[in-house]
C-alpha cells in the first residue's frame, strides 16, 4: 500500500512538471521559431525594397545637379518587391509595411525601414507582435553627373 502511494505521487509530480514546465516551454520553442522565421521574412523583403527604391533614381537631376533623388514611385516599387519577397507571411494576412526610405548622398546608398504586423502568427496574449527590419541597397550609377 505505501508502495502504490509513492508512485502515484511520483506520477503526479511528473504530470505537473511537465504540465507547467514542458508543454509551456514547447510553445515558447515554436513561438519563438516563428518570430525569428517572420524576422528573416521581413528582411528578406527589406533588401528586395532597397534594391527595388534604388533603381528608381531620377536620371534628370542626378545628370543637371549630381545628386541621387528618388522618383515618387519608390515607395509603390519598393512596396511591390517586399510583397513579391514575403509569400509566407502574405499567406498568412500579415503584408510587411515600407516604413521610410532613406538616401545616403556621401555612401550613394538607399535604405529602407520596414514593419509587419505579426500578431496573427502568436497567441493573443502575446499583443500587437510588430517585426522590423532594414534593408540597404547601393547605388550605381554610370557616367559622371
């Protein structure tokens, strides 16, 4: 009889620990797993917006005053390519957002701030789950202004 206790109580134990030590630290594995995949996501989709921004340099005033101006549709084109480079989070609802771009005159680089909303892929207790990234891309231009 005292036998059969302690191993009902050493099941017991068992049943809690992993009840409230194992089974949450699983969730926080897989939900860690999926914030870092929504990261890469995102970044991925920034450098695709930076190169995407840096080809749309105005070729006018980069030719009369020798400086590197984007057009005004940068923001679409860039917008565009980070969508074509995010199908896994596209899949799930969630659509990586430009945020700013950026031109460096002195390094001739375009940088690109991006943010997604990634609540839907955690749980609601977690919240507004937001992913950020930069992408950066360099400019090329031939000839001299």
């Amino acid at each position: 009889m005292l036998c059969r206790g302690r191993q009902a109580y050493s099941t017991l134990w068992w049943i809690g620990f992993m009840t409230f030590c194992l089974v949450p630290l699983a969730a926080f594995t897989v939900g860690l797993g999926r914030y870092f995949y929504a990261r890469a996501e995102v970044q991925k989709a920034a450098d695709a917006a930076a190169l995407a921004a840096a080809q749309e340099v105005d070729l006018a005033v980069y030719r009369d005053e020798g400086r590197i101006e984007l057009m005004s549709s940068a923001y679409s084109m860039a917008g565009s390519y980070a969508t074509m480079n995010s199908s896994y989070l596209a899949a799930r609802g969630i659509h990586p957002q430009v945020t700013g771009i950026v031109v460096d005159q002195g390094q001739r680089t375009v940088a690109i701030s991006m943010a997604a909303d990634a609540s839907s892929l955690f749980p609601a207790v977690l919240g507004g789950v937001v992913v950020r990234a930069e992408g950066e891309a360099e400019v090329r231009l031939r000839g001299s202004p």
